[in-house]
C-alpha cells in the first residue's frame, strides 16, 4: 500500500479553480500553492494540482466564444483511486531510479567521461479536503513538486510509453541527447536489474525533474501498476531497445539475454504462464 508509514498533515491549498488546466491525456493539471510546505516539497509550497478528467466525445469542440469547453472531472471516489495508482507509480519509479544509481556506484568501469545526470521523481502527496459537512462531496487532488522551467528545465516527453526510442522532436540540443541517452540506459540497468521484470517507460519533466512515470513489467505481471502497463510496450522494449553511450560504457548484458531467462520463466514446465519458485523445505515442529 502507497500510503504505508505515511503520516497525514493538515495543509491549506490554495489555487484558482476557473483557472485553465494544463491537459494531458488523462489528468488536468494547475497551478497552486500549499501551506505549510509538505516534506520534500519546495520550501515556496508551489505545487501542482492533478485530477482525471473524462476524456470529451469531440476534443475538437469549441464553445460558441472559441474557447475549449469545459472539461468534466470525474467523481472524488474514482480520483482516489486513479490518483492512488499513479501515486504508486511514481513511488516504484522512485525506486527503480535509486537502483539505477546504485549500480552506477557499485560498478568495476570507474567513471565515464561524460558528466551522469542526476535526476529523481518529484515528491507526491495525495489531497483530500477536509470539511465537517460530511454529505458533501471532498475534492480530491494528487500535489506534485512543481517542475518549473528556470529551475528544472522545460517540460518534456523524453520517452513514450510504447516505445524505447526517445522522441525525436523533444530532443533538440545536445544536452537533451544526453538526459534521453541516460534515460535509455536506466531502463536497460532496471530490465536487467530487475531480472527482467519491470522498468520505467513515459519519462517526461525537465532536466533533473521527472513526472507521471508507467512501469512496465513482464507480460506475466500484468493488471499491476497503472493503465500505461500494456504487453506491446515490454514487447517492444525486448525488440528495439538500442544501447546508448552510458549502456555501451557500462557494458551491459544485452537485453535479450535476460528476456530468455524471462520467456522460460514464462512457459516453464507444465505451467501456463505461472512463476514457479523453488524454496528451501523447512520443518516447523508445533507444539
Ligand atoms: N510536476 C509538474 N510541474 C509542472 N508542470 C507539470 C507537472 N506535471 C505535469 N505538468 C504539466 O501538465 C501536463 C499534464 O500532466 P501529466 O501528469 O503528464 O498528465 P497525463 O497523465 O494526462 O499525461 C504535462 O504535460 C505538463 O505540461
Ligand atoms: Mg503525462
Ligand atoms: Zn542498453
């Protein structure tokens, strides 16, 4: 559970509800600020709020002034339990980048020439409005850090969810070649670490800030994590993943050699798809 040894602290929010909401393809993102700041947070208190929001018939549709129409957010109840996923998400991402550093530091190759990008997940906080009028429905909001382009970098997709090239058009200088080219190399450190069971796909934020990460995992693992968690994109990962500069320094195994393991791990014998674990038989004498 996401929320395990999390403590809760009463915060006040404040933000502009008629403000235009940043959208993605499934959250609605705006500006705020929250006070006192929460732990890990910026001292400042800003913030983003996010929200799902019900994906319009016609995207296309503009209101008689011309303007987008509004947006339709879906109900507190099913917030929490798509913002509580997502919160998941990023925890677990969280955690898959602290291996990639880990193996960084714990590698024989010494020191690349080129610099290592320290990069992290922003901090997240699920909000739930706190009122004494209990018939009322609570408004519910995931609080990130907020990635601002002075401090952080601009904000960009460096890889999508179902592919392991990085996207060309976000990448238009050399020092974004080199985030995406680390980028690349943390999901082969983490598909390999992880024996290939789970890495990180959708990086996206600035130059040290990442956001709204998926984490793919092994086709057997399926229904875990979030919506983004699709077969094609493990598939793919296996298929197209290619090396960058930090894969090659490092010399990593290659993918496919641990994708074996996973394909036998997969079909092993007699089953249809379930992990077998062999343990250590141990008596326990019941008195
Ligand atoms: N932590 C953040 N700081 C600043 N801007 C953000 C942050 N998170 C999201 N945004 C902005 O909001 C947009 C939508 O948010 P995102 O979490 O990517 O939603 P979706 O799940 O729909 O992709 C992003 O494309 C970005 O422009
Ligand atoms: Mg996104
Ligand atoms: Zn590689």
């Amino acid at each position: 559970m996401w929320s395990t040894g999390v403590l809760p602290v009463r915060v006040v929010l404040s933000y502009c509800p008629t403000g235009v909401p940043k959208l993605g393809s499934f959250k609605a993102t705006l500006f705020g600020q929250v006070a006192p700041s929460l732990p890990g947070f910026a001292s400042s208190g800003s913030v983003v709020l996010k929200q799902f929001y019900k994906k319009p018939k016609n995207p296309e549709r503009k209101n008689p002034a011309g303007s987008q129409e509004p947006i339709e957010i879906l109900p507190s109840g099913q917030q929490i339990i798509d913002l509580s996923r997502e919160i998941l998400c990023t925890q677990w991402a969280s955690a898959l980048m602290d291996i990639v550093y880990e193996f960084i530091t714990n590698s024989s190759q010494g020191s690349p020439p080129f610099p290592i990008p320290q990069m992290r997940f922003v901090h997240v906080a699920l909000a739930l409005e706190y009122r004494d009028d209990a018939d009322t429905d609570r408004k519910v909001f995931m609080l990130e850090e907020r990635i601002s382009p002075h401090e952080h970098g601009g904000w960009r997709k460096y890889i999508n969810n179902d592919s392991p090239a990085p996207i060309r058009s976000s990448i238009s200088t050399t020092d974004l070649q080199h985030v995406a080219d680390f980028l690349v190399f943390c999901q082969h450190v983490q598909f390999l670490q992880t024996l290939g069971r789970a890495f990180v796909s959708d990086f996206q934020g600035g130059l040290t800030l990442l956001s709204d990460p998926q984490i793919v995992t092994a086709p057997y693992l399926k229904g875990v994590f979030a919506g983004g968690n699709i077969g094609s994109a493990y598939v793919n990962f296996v298929d197209k993943h290619q090396c960058s500069k930090f894969c090659k320094f490092y010399c990593l195994e290659a993918v496919a050699s641990v994708s074996q393991v996973e394909r036998s791990v997969q079909s092993g014998p007699g089953s249809s798809g379930e992990v077998r674990i062999d343990f250590k038989a141990v008596s326990i004498i019941v008195r």
